[in-house]
C-alpha cells in the first residue's frame, strides 16, 4: 500500500535496486573507487563499542576481559605452577606484552594452581 509520503518514486527505487544488486550479490564493494568505501578499521585503533566509561561495573568488565585473555594465553598447561612457567608459556604463544609484564611483578615463590589465584595475586578481582 503506497501513502504518498515516500521520497523515491517507483522508478528511482527499482533504479537503486540495480546499482546495489552486485554489492548485495558478491557481500562486497564493487565499486572502483575506494573513496566511496568507508575506511576498514586500524590494528592500533582504540576501542571505542564498550559504551560510555565511568559506569557502575566497568572495573569488574575490565577485570573479566583481563581474566580471558589471560586464561586464552596460558590454557591449562602451566598450572600448577610458578611465576617463570606462566612467563615461559605466555611468551611461547605471543601473549601481548601487557599480560607479560603483568606477571613478571607476580612473586617468584608462590605457585599457582589456576588463572583464578594469578587474579587474585595481581590484585583483581577473581571471578564469582
């Protein structure tokens, strides 16, 4: 049912239908030039689809994300165990830097049975 407040007439859209129909086809740009593209995101891009910050349970957020990727890292292999196996297992996988040099200020004496104590020994808060 037409109401008679569309923008593009009948003809325009079945116009439109066709210029799109390649890009809908192949789910990609077809067009030659790359300035019509919107520009794919960066390596070093900050990320910025977390929502605003400074809300209630962003610390608890950060601390779950830092949780994963530690447990991404080092899987099952190096528990129990200390400080130098986690380093040596994180550097085996390419952990990021930032994860190596979090548990390079770990105690060297103490021995850690799961991801969970490695939390709680870098001060966060292990999860419930």
């Amino acid at each position: 049912m037409q109401r008679g407040s569309d923008r593009l007439n009948v003809h325009h859209d079945d116009e439109m239908k066709h210029q799109l129909q390649g890009m809908l086809r192949s789910g990609h740009p077809t067009r030659a030039e790359g300035w019509h593209d919107p520009e794919p995101e960066a390596d070093d891009d900050p990320d910025i689809g977390h929502g605003p910050t400074g809300q209630p349970g962003d610390a608890e957020r950060a601390d779950e994300e830092l949780r994963s990727e530690l447990a991404r890292h080092l899987g099952r292999t190096p528990f129990p165990g200390k400080r130098g196996a986690l380093l040596r297992t994180l550097r085996e996988r390419y952990a990021p830097d930032r994860l190596v040099g979090m548990v390079e200020q770990l105690p060297d004496n103490e021995t850690y049975e799961n991801v969970q104590e490695v939390m709680a020994a870098l001060g966060r808060k292990p999860r419930a």
